[in-house]
C-alpha cells in the first residue's frame, strides 16, 4: 500500500485521501465536517473520527484494526447466567439521545475530557435521524442501565461508544447487538482500537489492509437503515 502525509482538508471538503499515512496512530486527515454525508463517506473509506473538544475534526485509519466477526462474540459464565435470568431487558432505538449522553460521560484512561462533544453529539444524533446510527439500550426496572451506539453500513456495524451503570449492561448490549447482527448477516462490528476488554468480548486484531478488504465486502450489501426499535423487539421476543 502507498503511504503518504496527513492531509489537511477544507471544512467544506469531504474528499479524503485514497492512500494512508504512516502515522503511527492511524491519523490519515485533519478537516473537513461532520455532515451526515460526509461522515457516511469516511466510513465507507475505513475512516473514523476522534478528537479531543478543543481539537480541529481528526480522521483515523488505523494500521491494525479492531473487530469482532460474525459468530464470535464470547460470553463468560456470569454474562449467560444474566441473561438467561432476564434480569435486563434490552430495545433498540429508543432512547438513542441518553445513551450518546451517558457515553458522554464516561470516564475513560489517558483522557482528561471526553471526546464525545457537542460537535460529536450533534452529528450523530442527526446520523440517528437519517437512520444510519442506532443505540441499543439495557434497562433495569424501567431506568437506563447502560448501552451503545454507532453506525450501520452495508453489513458493517461501527461501534462507536458504550457504557454501564450496572455491572455487565455494557456487555449485555453488545451481547444481543451481535447475535442479532449475526441473525442478519452482518460481517463485522467494527470495535476501531484494541483493548484488553474487547478482546475478552471476541474481538481480533487484523490489518489496515484486511479491514479494508472486509469492509468492501460488506458494503457490497444495502443499507439497513431506518429505525431497528421494531425488528429487534420481534428478534428480542424470541431469545
């Protein structure tokens, strides 16, 4: 693959390089926007944004990447027990605006602040609205327990951020995100950056390379967009 420098791009410009960096982070392109247009192409382009709230709009690719395939996400004994007991319960799409807030509010190693700012927050929340970014939210006695959200493409799901306020609620979204994908046909869920937790979950490691090769072939596929509130409580009903 040809390498080159970071772009810097014109706020008004989406057209993102077609050869990468070799920044060591994966750091391709610094610029452009985050309209829902804009933030579908980087996505398709193997793109992600990340950046601090007092950062210009920062786009990665990195050299390895992050995801976990279809049919191998990985749960413990305590995790089964959980949801065996339905001591959750589990929707889609239906509380989209406080999932993305509590995200917000996590508190992370190596931050000082959260990169989940209004710049972030408004973007994919109108990501929402279009029908490409959904939540999947866990509920303990009618409140908010934890969750996440991110983007559907094709049949990529692009994890973007979670949280729990219970022990395990994190996990049991993901849990039910990837099975039903599974059910779907979905390739991937994109966890973008490795860490020891996601690996725990069924995460690997592959190439920039690799990735991009799965990416196309998942994007080979029609979107599912629109809101999943319905076809996953059906999905839900029958676990």
């Amino acid at each position: 693959m040809e390498f080159k420098k970071i772009e810097f791009l014109d706020e008004s410009s989406d057209d993102f390089p077609l050869t990468f960096s070799d920044e060591p982070n994966g750091l391709i392109a610094i610029g452009s926007n985050l309209k829902v247009s804009t933030l579908i192409k980087a996505y398709r382009h193997g793109l992600f944004p990340w950046f601090e709230k007092w950062s210009a709009i920062m786009w990665y690719s990195p050299m390895v990447r992050c995801i976990i395939p279809k049919g191998n996400f990985k749960t413990s004994k305590t995790l089964k027990q959980k949801i065996r007991r339905r001591i959750f319960d589990v929707t889609a799409d239906q509380a989209f605006a406080q999932v993305i807030g509590q995200c917000a509010n996590v508190k992370r190693d190596h931050q000082l602040d959260t990169w989940i700012d209004n710049r972030m927050t408004a973007a994919y929340t109108a990501l929402y609205k279009a029908g490409y970014a959904h939540s999947i939210e866990v509920w303990s006695e009618g409140q908010l327990a934890g969750g996440l959200y991110g983007v559907s493409l094709g049949k990529a799901f692009f994890g973007e951020s979670m949280f729990h306020l219970k022990s395990d609620a994190s996990k049991v979204a993901l849990y039910y995100l990837c099975n039903w994908l599974d059910d779907l046909g979905f390739h991937f869920v994109d966890a973008q950056v490795t860490t020891d937790h996601l690996i725990s979950l069924g995460g690997i490691e592959i190439t920039r390379e690799e990735y991009i090769k799965q990416l196309h072939e998942a994007l080979a596929f029609p979107d599912f967009t629109g809101r999943w509130t319905n076809e996953f409580k059906t999905y839900y009903a029958k676990q």
